[in-house]
C-alpha cells in the first residue's frame, strides 16, 4: 500500500512537472482563435464556424490540462503562497472562460457572439495577470521590471549586491558557505521561492541540510559535490560550485559547522542587500539615470547612464551618485549638457574604465575633471565633442587607457597621428594623417572564410585595417583554400564538395565531389579538409576517413594514392591541413595524432614531429581555455624547417630537420594579441610570419602579421564580415595591378 501511494506521488509529481510545458499551448491556441475572429469580423462572415469551434475546444482542453497539471506542481508549497494562491486561481479562470467560448461558439445568435467577445477580453486580461505572477514565481519578485528604464517603472534592474561580510566572528569557510548560499542557494530556497519546502536563509533550514562532524552525511555537501550529471546535482542551473567552495563546504561541516553566527550573518547581509537595492532605486529617482548592476559572480560594478535624461544634468545629479562612486565602472555622459562646475561635484572614479561622451557638451576644462577624478580609464569615447588637442595633456596621463574614439573633434589629423605616435600601446580612433600605408609590404589582398558566418571572400586592402570586398562566395564548412596563379579561387562549400571558380566573371571552372567520386565502396565516410593544385591541372587531395592523399586529373579520374598512417582514426580529425613539398613528399598536419608526418608516394614516413604540451595539461574547448596539441598546419620553409601552427596549442613553432624547436611564438607572447586557436600559418616574401587567430572572440585579431622579432606588424580584425570561427586564410602580396 505503501508503495502504490509512493507510486501515486511520483505520478502527481510527473504530471506536475508538465505545466511549463503543456502551459503554452493554449495561450498560442487563443492568440490564434482571436485572429481567426478578427479575420471573420472583417470579411462579415460566419464561414470557417468549423475549424473555429476545433480551435476553442482545443484551447479550452489544453487549457484545463495545464491548470490541473499547475495545482500538482503547487502541492510541493514551494513558492510564496499569496503569489501562488492568485496564480492557482486566475489560471482556473482562464479554463473557465475558455470553457465558456467554447461553448458560445455554437450558438448564432448576435447575443452569444457578444458575450463570447466579452470572454474574450475578459480571457486576456487573465491570461496576461496570470503569466506575469507565473514570471514572478519562478524568476521572483521584479523580474519583468528588473532591466526597464526609470520611465518605464525600473525598480530593480540590477544583479543581487555582493555580499560584505560584518563582524568577525566566521571563520573563513564560514564566510565561504555564507557567500556560496546567498549567491547561489536563496533564489530557490529563501523568502520568496522555497522549493522542497526548504529555505536556506533560515537556522532550520542550514541545520536540516547538514550533521555537524560528518560531511558524507550532510545533504548540503552531497548535494554539490555529486557528479555534474545526477538528477540530485544542486545547483541545477548555472556553473557547478567551484571545487574550492566545495572543499570549504566539506571543512565547515568537518569543524562543527557552527550555525548560529552564520545565520546571523546571512539574515544581516539579506538585510543589507535590501538596503543596496533600495539605495540603487532611490540613485534612480535623484538622478534620472539608468543604473544597471554588472553581470558577474560576485557583482559590484555599475553602469551608470544619463544618455536619456532630457534636460541639462545639474550639480544636485551629479553629487547623488557620491555613495556608489566607488563602484562606478561604466559611465555614459552621451549627448547631455554638462556644466564643469557640476562635475567637480563627483566624488572620485576609481573603478571607472569605460567612459563615454560621445555628442555630449564636454570640452577640454570639463575632460580635465573628469580624468582627475577617473585615472584608470580604458576606453574613452569622444565622438562629436568640443575636444582640442590641448586635452592632450590629460589623456596621455592615462596609464591604463587602450583606446580613445576621436572622430568629429577640431583636433587635425596631424595632431592625432602625433598622440598615437605618443601612446603606442594605445589604440588612437580617428582621421589621422594618411601615411604611406603599405611600406612594409605593398597593397594586399586577403582571401579569407569563416563557416560560422558561411563566407568566403576575396578582400583588396585599401589602407592598413580596411578593405574591400572583390569577391564572396557561401560556403558551409571549410578547412582550406587557394589563389590559383591565374587568379582562380580553388576552395570547398562542405567536407567533401571542392570547387575552382573566376572571381571576376564568376564562373564555376572545376568542381569534384569526394563523396561520390573514386570511392572504394557506395557510402564510405569521406571528408576532406586539405587540398592543393599542383602542376598540369592535377590536385591533391587529403580524405579524412579512408586516410589516404589522392591525386586527381581535371576529370576526376584517379592518378595516385597514399595511405597514411593514423594512429586515432576519425574521419573529422584525421587530418588537417596537408601540402606537397617541392621534392615530391606530403607534409601531413594530423590533427587528433598530434603529429605531423612526412610521406613519399609510398606511404613511407619519411620525417615526423609529435607536437608537445610544453608541461601543460591537456583540456577541452575551442577558445583561451582550452589546450592540447591539435595541430592545423605545417609548412616547409625554403631553409628545410618546417613551420606548424599548433591548434589548440595556442602557438607557433619552427622546427628544423633533426626535431628540433629553433623558434616559438606563445600563447601571451605578442604585444596586445591573445592566441586562441592557431590555424594557418604563412611566411611572407619579406620573412614575417601571418597567423590565424581562430576562436578568439571580438576582442582579437582573426589574422596577425609579425616579424621573426615577434613585433606585431599587420592585424586584420573584422567581426562584420567573419565571426569567431575564421580558420582558413592567405595573404596575396603582389597586388599592383591595373584595374
């Protein structure tokens, strides 16, 4: 008996558990219904009285399933019980009148087709009431205010304070468990939602959760060193507890887990966080500012924004943001009136980094204020503003300052070329002087693609950091591509479908399908990531999967093939990019061996390089995170050494005959250049070296040109036209061409 009651809960349970999703369904139903009756109203007609009926019953059914569904979800009493009472109650409603315009429905008198207009209106109206306290259940309090403009009623649009630890009678893991619990654990389990029925802001609710001397036998800890997959996982939502939390959860138990400070504590800083959230809505009030708390895990900084104030900001503004000054880390100024004298009224900027006053009144007077008073500003925006090069003085004062917007200013294009010749680790925005842009290396084209954004194209530079686009294609997938001497771009549009086309007329010239063409058996699993043409028209080509470099005339037809050797088969990861050298052999980038390898036409390893960690653990991941030694490409040099671009690896190495690494270019190396994911390497005819810089976010070069010195000479950096993924690209220096 026991057990069929068990069972019973755990089906209640279930059916509960469907209400967010069986919940949708008849709110889509109804907005459809209504639109039907407008369209019918609108063609005067009673036609459609079918489907319109199936509709309502529908809308009507679901709804009546997803009200009972919601009072199973409720019985666990894991929300506060007024919001629940009204949401249990106003959703009942809307089965209700959805009920009763489905029964409506079947009449034709002019009178029921009125009172169904009137449940209609009466229907929306409950819904909307009902969805908003659904909101307020599961994302508390706020939540559809939280991120509004003041004149849109914003009460709370900021991140939970961070927590300040008073007194000093916690120890240190004490105050980590303090921290771990307001920040990740009284969402769910405090004042507002307590689901299981437990509230972590409360003596009961810790003690119930742990036993004192024993960690094994402490829910608290069970809970958040489980495996990351178990159903019993906490949190279930967000990043796991950090391993460091975890362990100061596990000590706190050990040492008798005392309780009593701990939840004085956390009752003082529940306290204290209203108070913040109080102070943040009154600074909203005084200022007219939007004043947003910055995501984070623990977060303290604001972003403090008057761009829509209407009127001329005032001293009385200004001075009100004195008691969160100190947390100020955006602020926006843009296209306000700003009396001088009304700046001097802020207290000071520390934590300021980003400041913008774009369109704003600001002169060179009222810039000096404001830099004596934030002098660790990164970015500074003034576009548009009353900025001479007198303000010179105060901006090159910024020792932290990474980039400063001057476009639309009185300052000459001399004078700003002159300031970024002043601050070279600074990025100078602006119409500076034209200089010779090209007396490294000339004019140059760049074919570039990135299967994130499906693009190919064929880029002529037009000064240094601009260029315009020749030629673009869509592609799919891509691994490799060429300029061909006579101007042809030979690359693929997916894994296994190679195409050579004229940039200029457009015209599809050659094609191959690897997955159909000189297969050893129908359906074989074939990719190809490297290609190349070679001589009388012939190309190479890498098949991942069957593992062999294959050589093909124009039509197709086989002329040669190699076996490779692999010693972690996959047909994605076999091989990356793969080259011909001038003596005949194949330079082999195996990208899950962590190796390259030479061949001759036999299949024979002639030379081999196994790619090292360099004492680093391997991990996971695409970008910065990750590492390992998932080589991209390796090409030969004229002098014998073999040049590979590492992956994951994060890096370039130059190795010479005997396996030796005689130059390196790391992870942190260059200045201002973070590499990511490291994909073609290409030595130009002046000896420097380009660089692909894949996954390396908005922030950082997708390409990188430097000399053997490892000085950054040449970036290209467009997130417009190519994304986080632009893995394949080669630099065309002979462009001086009549047009």
């Amino acid at each position: 008996m026991i057990l069929l009651a068990q069972n019973a809960t755990d089906w209640l349970s279930f059916i509960g558990r469907l209400h967010p999703l069986m919940v949708h369904m008849p709110i889509g139903l109804f907005a459809a219904v209504v639109l039907f009756e407008l369209f019918r109203c609108a063609r005067r007609s009673q036609a459609d009285a079918v489907p319109l009926r199936l509709m309502y019953f529908v809308a009507a059914a679901s709804a009546v399933a997803s009200a009972i569904a919601g009072w199973f979800l409720a019985v666990g009493d894991e929300y506060a019980s007024d919001t629940l009472f009204w949401h249990r109650w106003l959703g009942i409603g809307v089965a209700v009148t959805l009920a009763a315009c489905a029964l409506l429905v079947w009449s034709t008198a002019k009178k029921a087709a009125q009172m169904r207009a009137v449940m209609i209106l009466i229907t929306m109206g409950l819904i909307g009431f009902t969805g908003h306290l659904g909101g307020t259940l599961t994302h508390g309090e706020g939540y559809l205010t939280r991120y509004a403009p003041p004149w849109l009623g914003g009460s709370s649009n900021s991140a939970q304070p961070p927590i300040t630890i008073q007194g000093a009678a916690l120890t240190e893991d004490a105050q980590i468990v303090l921290t771990m619990l307001q920040d990740r654990c009284v969402d769910c389990h405090g004042p507002t939602k307590q689901k299981s029925k437990l509230r972590l802001d409360e003596v009961d609710g810790i003690q119930s959760m742990i036993v004192a001397g024993d960690p094994a036998s402490s829910e608290l800890f069970r809970r958040i060193s489980l495996s990351h997959n178990d159903d019993d996982f906490m949190p279930p939502d967000g990043d796991p507890i950090e391993e460091g939390v975890v362990h100061a959860v596990m000590r706190w138990i050990r040492d008798g887990a005392a309780i009593g400070g701990l939840a004085q504590t956390l009752e003082t800083e529940l306290a204290s966080k209203a108070e913040q959230a109080a102070l943040l809505e009154q600074l909203r009030t005084d200022t007219g500012a939007i004043i947003i708390e910055l995501p984070g895990e623990s977060p303290t900084g604001l972003r403090v924004d008057f761009s829509l104030v209407g009127s001329a900001l005032t001293s009385e503004q200004l001075s009100a943001l004195n008691p969160v000054a100190p947390r100020v880390e955006v602020l926006s100024f843009a296209g306000r009136t700003i009396d001088a004298s009304a700046l001097a009224s802020i207290g000071p900027l520390d934590q300021l980094d980003r400041l913008d006053l774009q369109r704003s009144s600001v002169d060179d007077h009222a810039l000096g204020i404001l830099l004596g008073i934030a002098p660790n500003v990164q970015v500074l925006n003034l576009h548009s503003t009353r900025i001479t090069a007198d303000a010179f003085t105060d901006i090159t004062r910024l020792k932290s300052l990474q980039r400063v917007v001057l476009f639309e200013t009185d300052i000459a294009p001399t004078d700003l070329t002159a300031l970024a010749d002043a601050m070279p680790s600074t990025e100078v925005i602006g119409p500076m002087a034209l200089v010779d842009s090209f007396t490294l290396q000339g004019p140059r084209m760049v074919l570039a693609a990135d299967a994130s954004k499906g693009r190919i194209a064929l880029m002529r530079e037009v000064t240094i950091g601009r260029f315009d686009t020749v030629w673009e294609h869509a592609v799919r997938e891509i691994h490799d591509l060429h300029v061909l001497e006579n101007g042809h771009i030979l690359f693929q549009d997916s894994w296994t479908h190679l195409v050579e086309i004229d940039p200029e007329t457009k015209q599809v010239i050659w094609e191959y399908d690897a997955a159909t063409t000189n297969r050893a058996e129908p359906g074989e699993r074939v990719e190809v990531h490297a290609f190349q043409r070679l001589t009388n028209g012939i190309t190479m080509i890498a098949e991942s999967g069957p593992a062999r470099i294959i050589e093909v005339d124009q039509g197709g037809k086989l002329i040669s093939s190699t076996q490779l050797t692999v010693d972690r088969p996959d047909a994605h990861h076999d091989t990356r990019l793969v080259r011909k050298t001038p003596t005949g052999t194949y330079l082999v980038a195996h990208e899950n061996d962590g190796v390259v390898r030479e061949y001759n036409a036999d299949g024979e390893i002639v030379w081999a390089f196994d790619v090292p960690l360099f004492d680093r653990e391997a991990a996971p991941g695409h970008s910065f995170s990750g590492y390992g030694d998932q080589l991209f490409a390796a090409i030969r040099l004229k002098d014998g050494n073999t040049l590979i671009g590492t992956g994951n690896g994060h890096s370039v190495i130059e190795v010479n005959p005997e396996g030796e690494i005689v130059w390196r270019v790391s992870q942190d190396e260059l200045e201002g250049v973070q590499l990511a994911w490291v994909t073609t390497v290409q030595e130009l005819s002046n000896g420097n070296i380009v660089i692909g810089n894949c996954h390396a976010g908005p922030d950082q070069p997708q390409i990188i040109e430097i000399t053997r010195d490892k000085e950054v000479v040449w970036k290209f950096h467009d997130f417009d036209r190519f994304g986080d993924a632009l893995s394949n690209s080669v630099i065309i220096e002979d462009t001086h061409r009549a047009d």
